[in-house]
C-alpha cells in the first residue's frame, strides 16, 4: 500500500502481548527503524 507523506494513523491491539518492554519496527522503502513500546495491561 502506498500512502502520501504526512501524519498517519494506526490502531494496535495489545491484547496477544505480553506486558512490558516489547520492541517494534518500522518499514518503507529505504528506511527501517526499531523501536521500544512499552505494554501495560
């Protein structure tokens, strides 16, 4: 899917997770960049 440059929105539903410090990534095209999410249940 391509989207135009600007502010985007996503929705994440924790839930399967478990709590903590977990860690996600980001990936477009020529760029790839992870970072940490802290989940609190």
């Amino acid at each position: 899917m391509t989207r135009s440059a600007g502010v985007h929105e996503v929705w994440f539903d924790g839930t399967p997770y478990e709590h903590g410090m977990n860690l996600f990534q980001l990936q477009t095209e020529g760029f790839s960049e992870t970072k940490k999410m802290l989940i609190s249940k």
